[in-house]
C-alpha cells in the first residue's frame, strides 16, 4: 500500500468517549518506548507526526491517524510505565483495556515488543488480554537495529517462549531506523481495507 495522505484526526483522554468510526482501524499495543509512535511514523513515512520521545509515557492519549481516507492508525498509550501513579498506570490501562473491548471497527492488533528482552509480565498479560478479546496479535519485534543479524533468530524464539505463543502468531522483525519490516507489516495493514 502506498500511503498517500496521513492526519492526526482524533485524540481521547481517559474521559473522552471513543470516536464511532466507520473506517478500519488497526492498534499499536506495547510496554512505554517499545517504539510503536516510531513504528507508525515509518508505516505513514513521516518524520514526527506522532510524536515520539526517548522518556518512556510520551503518548498517553488514544490517537487516530486517518491514512488515505481508508483506515486507521490507533496509537496507544504504552504500558508498564514506573515512572508514573499508581492512579495513573490504571487509568491508562483502563483506557487501553476499554479501546480493545469496545472498538467496534477494530480489525487487527499489533503488539510491539523490544526484539532484545524477554517479554515482561505485562507484556504476557496484553497478548492474553488480546487473545481473550478475539483477536490473533501480530508480534512486531521492535528496535531490529540492536541486536546482531545473528542473534535475530534466537531472540525471535525467546519472544515467542515467553509469551507462550503458538505456531499461528505471526512475527514481524522490525527497525524504524533502517524500515526493515516496513513493506511486510504494510502488506498486512493492506489486508485490513474492507476486511
Ligand atoms: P510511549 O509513547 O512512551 O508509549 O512510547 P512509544 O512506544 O511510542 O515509543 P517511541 O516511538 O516514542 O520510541 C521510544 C524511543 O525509542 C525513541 O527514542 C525512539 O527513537 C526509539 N526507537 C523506536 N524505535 C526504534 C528502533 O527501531 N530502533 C532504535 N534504535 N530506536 C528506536
Ligand atoms: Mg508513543
């Protein structure tokens, strides 16, 4: 898919009540600085549009970009943040928890994990919840850049031990400074319009 026109076009908070789109949408889930705002940049090829930052907790609103008029782009607050309330850890995870329960045009999840660490519990428990919700996550495999071409098989492996996760989950290698990945995980998104 060629993405030609990309807009930030709604934003929620914890309040806000989440927009009644008719388009597609498609979700970014992942542990805070995993990358998923870099991902979705790389994806609409844009420098900055979301906004990302090397303090982890940068996007703590839902965000939909509309991509060609077709589909969205839904990128999440990220979770397993220290840094921040125990209040607020909840709030964003109430937030995140109600967006995967409620979206009704929510077609598809990627969940983003660091290709360099074994996945957190937190991370156990979004892919569960995923799969609970009736969805099938991709596993993008963030931050490629990191580690060497000869590890990448090993660390692919370790990520599915770790989340206990069968044959059918498929997983994407990706990096958002060399856009490795980029085309296959395009590939996917394109499978999404008028599924
Ligand atoms: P929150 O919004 O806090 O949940 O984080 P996020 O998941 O949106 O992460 P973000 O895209 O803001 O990236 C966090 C940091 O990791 C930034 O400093 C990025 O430049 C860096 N980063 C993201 N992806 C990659 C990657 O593929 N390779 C490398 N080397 N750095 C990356
Ligand atoms: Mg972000």
């Amino acid at each position: 898919m060629i993405i030609k026109n990309s807009e930030l076009e709604t934003v929620c908070g914890v309040t806000s009540k989440l927009p009644d789109n008719s388009l597609p949408e498609i979700a970014f889930a992942g542990k805070s600085n995993v990358g998923k705002s870099s991902l979705i940049n790389a994806l609409m090829n844009r420098k900055s549009l979301a906004r990302t930052s090397s303090q982890p907790g940068k996007t703590q609103t839902i965000n939909y970009y509309n991509i060609n008029h077709e589909l969205y782009f839904v990128d999440l607050p990220g979770y397993g943040y220290a840094k921040v309330s125990k209040e607020i850890k909840e709030k964003w995870g109430k937030m995140i928890e109600s967006y995967l329960k409620n979206s009704k045009q929510l077609k598809k999840v990627f969940l983003l994990i660091d290709i360099r660490h074994e996945p957190s519990q937190n991370d156990k428990n979004m892919f569960n919840w995923i799969v609970y919700q009736g969805y099938q996550p991709v596993i993008i495999a963030t931050k490629l850049d990191k580690i060497k071409r000869s590890q990448v098989q090993k660390h692919l492996k370790m990520l599915r031990t770790g989340l206990e996760a069968g044959k059918e989950t498929q997983m994407i290698p990706f990096s958002s400074e060399t856009k490795q990945g980029r085309d296959e995980i395009l590939l996917l998104v394109d499978s999404c319009i008028n599924c």
